[in-house]
C-alpha cells in the first residue's frame, strides 16, 4: 500500500502552480493591463461586497535585519531602523489613495501583516500604521488581525501593542529546529525563542499562535524533521504550515545562494520527510487544511474548513472569504475577484509614484468569462475539494477536453468524475494543485519555456 502511495508521488511530483490567484501570476497578461480597468474593477467589487463581507487588507512590511538563505519573499536587508518611519507614511498615503477612490467607509474583515519582518518595526511604530487604517475605516463583524512574526525579535511590547488594536493571531517563521539546517539557511533560532514567543503570546491574549515549518531545506534530514515535529508538539501551536522548500533561485532578489544544490535533498527523501511529517502530525492530533496548512480542532480554521467557509487567497487559506482584498506597500498583491494588481517592488520606486499620488500597481490582470469560471473551479477544488457544474453554470468551452484529461487521476483513484461534478478522495488530496492544473487552460496553451514553478511536493 506504501509502495503504490509512493509510485504516487514519484508520478505527479511535476513542476506546479500553488493557485493562489487563478489565473497564476506568470500567466497574468499584463498588455491589456491597466490602472484605470484596475480601478473600475476594485470600484465594482467593492461597491457589491463591502457593505456585505467586508474587504481584506494585506500590509507588506519588506525590512529584515538579517538574510535567511532559503528564503523567497520580497525583503530588503538593513540594520537602519530609520526606514521605519518613511515607510509607514508612505503605506499610509497609499492606502489614503484607494480611500479617495472607493465611495463609501471600508469595513475591515481581515488584516494581515506580511512580510518581511513586521516585527522589525517598533510596536510604536506598527500601532501609528493600523491606528491610521482603523480611524479611517470600520470594523467588520468577526474581523481577524494576524501578523507574520520573528521569533528572534518579537518581544512582549509588539505582541501587546497589536493586540491592543486587535490582534489576536500571529504565526512564527521556525522552519527547523537543528543546528546544522540553522547555519546552512542563516538563521540561528533555538528552540527556546520560538518557546518564549510562543508563550507570550498566548499569556497575552492571542487566540491561534502559527507556526511555519519547511522540509526539504539544505542537510536537512528525515530525523531532523522528526525532531521539529517533536518539539513542535511541545508547544502545540494552534495552526501549523508544512511547507515544502520552494527552490526558486531564479526569482530576482531570492537570496537561495547559500548553499549548493548539492546541499539539498533528494527528490526521493523530500518525497520522505513530507510522508513523515504529515503522519506524525495526524498523530499529534493536527487536521490537514486543502493543503499544506493544518489546524488543531480548535482553530477557526479547521472550523471554516468543516463550515465549507474555507477561502484561498495570496495569504493562503484564510478562515472568512472577502471579495475583494487590497494589498499595501512593495510588491503586495490586489483582488478584486474580477482583476488582480501588483505594486512595485523596489522601495524608491514606490515611494516616487506615491509622491505623484499614483496607486503604485505595475502589472495586474482583469479576469475574462472563461478565467473567472476556471477561478471558482480551482477555488472549490483548492477549498472544498470538490467542484460542481450545469449547462447553465461554471460551464466552460473546454470541460469536456478537461474531463478527458482527469480520466488517468479517477484511475489512480485521486478522484471521482460525476455527471456534473468532481470530487477529490482522500488519497487525492495531496494531489490536487495537480487536479487544478487540469482545469487550467492558460497553462496548457502555453507551457511554460524555463522552469516558473516550484515542485509540487
Ligand atoms: C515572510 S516569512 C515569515 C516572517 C518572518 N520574516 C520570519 O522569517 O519569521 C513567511 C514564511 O514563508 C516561508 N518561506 C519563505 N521562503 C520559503 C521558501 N523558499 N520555501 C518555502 N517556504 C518559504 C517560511 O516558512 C516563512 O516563515
Ligand atoms: S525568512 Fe523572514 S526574516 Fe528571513 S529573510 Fe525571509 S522574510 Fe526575512
């Protein structure tokens, strides 16, 4: 049974898309790109949502003191905290922007602080840039504030700063807990800093503590990621990530130079560390969320997940679903539903076009029919693992040809092909970014010519 699972991976384990967004980022076709359809797009979703649902805010906070060599967000290295000031006035003026532009008082639902390291700013700080969103907005019922923290830096005074303009999650950046995988991604973190930060808190207040954890990461073992899930389970965190390592060295500004490609594992024991991994989890009582995610009993987001209320976006899953979300500060993403924007990345070119009062968007996407029906298909699959269609609803030109394609997954027994449905089994579920890919057109029309995809496990 082991061995068939494992032929399994070894068949699908291609290059993929994660889906957050559909159509993906490097399928975007950014020549009929432009603010102004950017604007109406975002006017016309809000005016739909907001009054409804609420929207979702994401604040990119790029500044770290220190590189971590496997790392692949967008983030500027410094030791100069005096970034910190000019940076929050500009998101603050960004965000002063989409305002003047949209008609009525945002309600606020989600808020989340990526980065980067938010906690790289002074609670000060950090309280002077949400206060600013808040006096100008209102609070949607159940809204959820998270935030993204180091638990090198994060101390007492940021936990409670946030929380008391209402935080109440906050996951941790820990990857793995051994020595050696520590020196060869630069980021010394023992144990007993993710332990303090994680305590405090919840002796704060805060209802869910995240954590992040990676495997396939440079000398890293099968018995290293057993003992990160071993000291995992001492702390218990509420929600948990279990990424795989996504070596994207070709990505401008990746800092993945540290290491050889030699250093790293193979595909055969990265395939093992994420079979142990997801075992031992289920063992210590975690639920798998779609995927890569998952969440004690307890948590809002397990709870979402049996609601059917599970939504997917460029945070990843989410507890509540928003039309429409608005990214601030370099290199954050916007969805409208019916379009998707980027900022620029680099710091002085945002702070240039937001002198000028410009929405700094540089690229984006508006959604035709056929994307927006393949949109709910890859979102159903990807939240709810399942999708459903009629000959008058999220039908689509090219079904039939996307059914045919599926027919070698319902073999394998990854799924199951109804009249007007499908639904992903159970041995499916890891497999389902390659279910999604099936449905996605843009990718088989024009496969891609260098590599812009991440393995799927
Ligand atoms: C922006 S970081 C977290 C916040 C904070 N900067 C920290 O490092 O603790 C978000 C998370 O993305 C994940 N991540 C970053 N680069 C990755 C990569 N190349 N592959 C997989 N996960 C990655 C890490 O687990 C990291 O904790
Ligand atoms: S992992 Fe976090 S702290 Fe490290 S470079 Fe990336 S964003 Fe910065």
């Amino acid at each position: 049974m082991l061995g068939m699972h494992n032929s399994l991976v070894n068949k699908y384990n291609i290059a993929g898309p994660r889906y957050t967004s559909y159509p993906t980022v490097p399928y975007w076709d950014d020549a009929s790109f432009s603010l102004e359809a950017w604007k109406s797009s975002l006017k016309k979703s809000f005016d739909e949502s907001n009054s409804k649902e609420g929207i979702s805010l994401y604040i990119h906070l790029p500044f770290c003191e220190s590189l971590c060599t496997f790392c692949g967000c967008n983030k500027r290295i410094t030791k100069q905290h005096s970034v910190e000031s000019p940076y929050i006035n500009a998101v603050l003026k960004e965000w002063g922007l989409y305002l003047n532009l949209l008609n009525d008082k945002p309600f606020i639902k989600e808020l989340h602080l990526g980065g980067g390291t938010p906690t790289f700013f002074s609670p000060d700080n950090l309280k002077k840039l949400i206060n600013g969103i808040l006096n100008t907005s209102e609070l949607a019922d159940n809204y959820e504030f998270s935030f993204e923290g180091h638990p090198n830096n994060t101390t007492r005074e940021h936990l409670q700063a946030l929380y008391d303009v209402g935080f109440r999650r906050v996951s941790y950046g820990v990857q793995d807990y051994n020595e050696t995988v520590q020196k060869a991604i630069h980021r010394i973190q023992p144990f007993e800093n993710v332990k303090r930060a994680t305590e405090l808190a919840r002796e704060i207040g805060y209802t869910s503590v995240g954590h992040d954890i990676i495997f396939g990461l440079p000398f890293q073992t099968l018995e290293h990621v057993e003992q990160t899930i071993l000291n995992t389970k001492e702390l218990l965190p509420d929600r948990l990530a279990f990424y795989s390592y996504a070596h994207v060295p070709w990505i401008k500004g990746s800092g993945q130079r540290g290491f050889s490609d030699a250093d790293l594992p193979s595909p055969e024991l990265k395939r093992k560390q994420y079979e142990l991994g997801k075992k031992r989890l289920a063992e210590v009582g975690y639920h798998e969320i779609g995927m890569d995610h998952f969440a004690l009993q307890t948590d809002s987001l397990y709870k979402s997940m049996q609601n059917g209320n599970l939504h997917r976006n460029f945070m990843g899953y989410t507890a509540s679903k928003t039309q429409a979300m608005i990214g601030l500060g370099v290199s954050s993403i916007s969805d409208s539903w019916y379009g998707f924007s980027q900022n620029v990345k680099g710091i002085e070119e945002y702070y240039n076009l937001l002198k000028d009062n410009i929405i700094p968007v540089y690229r984006g996407h508006i959604l035709n029919e056929e994307d927006l029906i393949i949109r709910k298909h890859i979102l159903n699959l990807m939240c709810q693992f399942k999708t459903t269609w009629s000959s008058t609803l999220n039908y689509f030109e090219e079904l039939p040809e996307v059914l045919v394609k599926l027919e070698e997954m319902e073999s394998d027994k990854l799924l199951i092909i109804e009249a007007n449905k499908i639904e992903v089994t159970k041995k499916g579920q890891p497999f389902v970014r390659n279910i999604c890919m099936a449905f996605d057109l843009l990718l088989q029309r024009k496969q891609p010519d260098t590599q812009l995809f991440s393995m799927t496990v």
